[in-house]
C-alpha cells in the first residue's frame, strides 16, 4: 500500500511517464528486455520476424551487451500452416537466444542460463527475432525476456 506522499507523486507522474516511456528507460538501466511476437499484429510467414516491445517498436539490444538469462513464454500456442514449424529465437545468429521454442503454451528456457560458458556478447547493437522455417504460422502469441549487462 502506498503511503500518501507516495501516492501523490504516483498520480502525477503517470502522463510524464508514459511521454517519456519511463517504464522502458527503467528496464534499459536493469538490463531488461521483453520482445512480443503476436500472428494478429504481424502475421506469421516464414522467414524472420522482428519481435516488438510494449509500444510496438522493435526490441534492440545494444552493442557489448552481454546476455546472461533468456526464457519465453508461449501465451497462445503457435499454430502451423501445415507439417511441424521449427522456431527459434536469435539476436546475433538464428537461435542464438532459443533454439527450438516449443509451440503450446507455457514457459521455455533459452540457452543463457546464467553459466558464464552460455552467456552471449554482442559485438554490435541487434535486434531481436523470430525465425519461422518449413511452415508458416496461423496463429500464436509468445514472449521473450533477456536479462543483460554493458561489458566494454
């Protein structure tokens, strides 16, 4: 609960911060990331799908980062048009992120896992991405989450 002092600036700080995608401005500094794939908004056609945020802009994640935790969360299950789509989610190469995301609905662990000898370092900004091979999509709705820090 919070306490009226604190609900005060709470109150005033909501249109300020939505203006100034303070919420996004936070996660940077915490070195979070969440990028959303939704069929409804983007279709699902094979090839490569940028993966948006809470805005709808496409999720980078910036040069020297070094990726430590990735997880997703399947939210509807991914539908294919035919035959069995592989999936997968990368930021410097094809499933660098998941390799293989598992189509119904729950929750999935990408490759970083927190051991140093998984952990990935960009070597320039990237953009997050789903790539959909052998079948399109017909529906589906997921999301991703990177933890990371700035290495030099």
């Amino acid at each position: 609960m919070l306490k009226a002092n604190e609900r005060y600036v709470f109150d005033r700080m909501n249109s300020t911060a939505q203006k100034y995608k303070l919420g996004q401005k936070i996660n940077e500094k915490l070195g979070v990331k969440k990028g959303i794939f939704d069929f409804s908004d983007q279709g699902g056609a094979a090839g490569y799908i940028t993966l948006k945020d809470d805005r709808g802009d496409d999720v980078t994640v910036p040069d020297n980062a070094i990726v430590k935790h990735s997880y997703y969360d399947v939210v509807t299950e991914l539908q294919p048009s035919g035959g069995t789509p592989a999936v997968s989610i990368g930021l410097q190469s094809d499933g660098d992120i998941v390799a293989s995301v598992t189509k119904t609905v729950g929750q999935g662990d990408g490759t970083q896992d927190g051991a140093a000898a998984n952990m990935l370092k960009l070597t320039a900004e990237r953009t997050l991405r789903l790539k959909v091979a052998s079948a399109d999509l017909t529906a589906g709705k997921l999301a991703a989450f990177l933890e990371y820090v700035i290495s030099e």
